[in-house]
C-alpha cells in the first residue's frame, strides 16, 4: 500500500466524488428493488464506498 499526499482541495474533491457515487448506487437500489431484481452487488458496493468515505475524513 501507498501513502499520498494531498491537498485540502484535493481531499474535498474526493470526498464529493465518493460521495455522489454513493448516492448513484443508492437510486440503483432503490430502482433494483422495485423491480424485484437481487441488489447484493449494489449493496457491497455502497459498502465499500462508505468504508472509503470513513477513511477519508480521517485524512489529513
């Protein structure tokens, strides 16, 4: 593993790019739900990304 350095601005960017990828694979859980379909993947995937959002606001 690697350690970056990065800006504050950078830090941000990141934070708001995780963040609406987040809230794009909740609507997707949402659409996948109503039309029956097994949304496993979807949720793993939320998972990960809430996992990494965490990580992120322990940056510095």
């Amino acid at each position: 593993m690697k350690t970056l350095k990065l800006t504050e601005n950078e830090l941000v960017t990141l934070k708001v790019a995780l963040f609406s990828h987040m809230q794009i694979i909740r609507k997707d859980i949402e659409q996948a739900k109503r039309e029956g379909k097994d949304t496993s993947f979807q949720e793993q995937a939320l998972a990960e990304a809430q996992q990494a959002f965490e990580a992120l606001n322990f940056a510095q």
